[in-house]
C-alpha cells in the first residue's frame, strides 16, 4: 500500500475575510452533504460526482452548521449598508461642493467688477485661489485635505482682508462647518463599519475555524482507516487548494509591502 496522504496544516487566523471565505467556499465545494435516505436509494456513479460528506466522516449537522455560518459569513464579506451616516454625508458632501463653487466663481467673476476696491480684492485672490478650483472633483479624503489648505491660505493676509472686501466671510465659515460635519460623519461611519464587521466575522470565524479543523481531521482519519479513491482525491484536492490560498496571501502581503516602501505622490492640482 502506498503512502497515506493527510491534509497539512495552515493557519487561517492570517486570511483576511475575503480570503478566507474563499478558502472555505472552495473546501466545501469538494463534496456534497449526504440527504436523509440517500443509503437507501441507488448510487449513479459519475466521474463528475462529489464524495458524500458520510464519506468523508462529516455528520449531517456538522455540515449544517458549517453553511449555516459560512452563509453568514459570505454575507458580511459582500455587506453593503446605506447607512444614516452614508445619507448624511452624502448631503454634506453637496453642501460643501455648492460652497467651494460659490466661492471661487465669485472671486473670478468679480475680477470684473466696476468697483475698483472690489476688482482688486479679486484679481489677488485669484492667484490664491487658483490651485483649488475644481477640488470639488477630488475624492472625499482629497477634498477634505484641500479644503482645509483654502481655509487656512485665506486665514492670511491680505487674503482675509479681501475675503472680507467680497462679502465672503460667511461663506467661508459655512465651507468650515460643513467640513468639519463631513469629517465627523465619516469617522462615525467608518467606526460603526467597523465595529459591526470586525466583531460579527470574528464571532462567525471563532465557530468556523473548529468545524474546518474537525472535517479535516476526520477526512485525514477515514483515509487512513478505510481510504477509498474518493477520500484520497478529497485530500489531494484539500492541499492544492491550501497551497493555492498560501500562495495568495503570499502575493498579497508581497504587494502591500511594496506599496508601503513606495513613496507618496502630491495629490494637490496643478496649477495652470
């Protein structure tokens, strides 16, 4: 008789969720659960068919108990929630792109003006103003970030002092507010995202990774005490996958490593 193979042992804990709800999508793919009463009705052989779970030692609540979870836990990779905060921002992130808007259109328009104290104010701040037309456009961080260089460029002179020849305090102080509630809703959404995701996948993770550990050691047991050509293809095709998964990981940890090394590019516009 030749050598008996098992299923190797990896560590899961490493896998973030995607992966690891793959890793456990694909192990359970490789057989099928037994239904009550399948001993009593004839077996169709086919080279397509899957090895039962009896086959492999896994009991019938075993396996209900592991779809159960690895349903819930699919769920939670693939979770897409409109949440209060997701509206809410939404609404702020408007608000502010209505300000920006108003706020550098005035200025460019009244470099026009017939009022020569006026026309003045604009056409300096405009040189200032300039590399944040169109930041509005930028992704919600980018945004965020330039939105505060503006309020702090026009905390100097003499832009507050033209800021102020404009009429435009005001909306100055409305494009603070209304960025400081974005940043506030984000932080809020991003912990509630958080806390809810992290705690319920852990809480699904805990159950699962016994169940996992269990089939595969009662797979590797049943092919050692009454191993089939089924049981030593389930095996065989356990650590392909597990050698695929590390494989991944490997890659991906790989990749993140290189991109924390490389350096950061300005995200700030050109200025024309």
């Amino acid at each position: 008789m030749g050598t008996l193979t098992k299923i190797q042992e990896y560590f899961l804990g490493n896998l973030n969720n995607s992966e690891y709800a793959n890793h456990l999508n694909r192990f359970r793919a490789l057989f099928r659960k037994e239904e009550s009463g399948e001993d009593d009705r004839p077996v169709i052989e086919s080279a397509d068919s899957l090895v039962s779970s009896s086959a492999l030692g896994f009991s019938n609540e075993m396996v209900t108990a592991f779809d159960t979870d690895l349903g819930l836990l699919d769920d939670l990779v693939n979770l897409s929630r409109t949440s209060d905060e997701t509206a809410l921002l939404a609404e702020e992130d408007k608000r502010r792109d209505d300000l920006i808007v108003y706020f550098t259109t005035t200025i460019s328009q009244t470099r026009k003006s017939p009022v020569a104290a006026q026309k003045n104010a604009a056409i300096s701040l405009y040189n200032q103003v300039k590399p944040y037309v169109g930041i509005y456009k930028l992704a919600d961080q980018q945004e965020t970030q330039q939105i505060n260089g503006l309020l702090l460029d026009m905390e100097k002179e003499p832009n507050k002092t033209n800021v102020a020849t404009l009429g435009l305090t005001t909306v100055l102080d409305e494009l603070k507010a209304s960025n400081q509630r974005f940043i506030e809703l984000t932080a809020q959404r991003t912990e509630g995202r958080a806390v809810a995701t992290v705690e319920n996948s852990k809480a699904v993770r805990l159950r699962l990774d016994p169940l996992y550990d269990d089939m595969a050691l009662l797979a590797t047991a049943t092919n050692v005490i009454n191993p089939t050509a089924e049981t030593a293809a389930f095996i065989t095709s356990v650590n392909a996958l597990i050698d695929e998964t590390k494989a991944r990981y490997n890659q991906r940890i790989g990749i993140a490593k290189a991109n924390k090394n490389k350096k950061p590019e300005d995200d700030r516009p050109v200025i024309e």
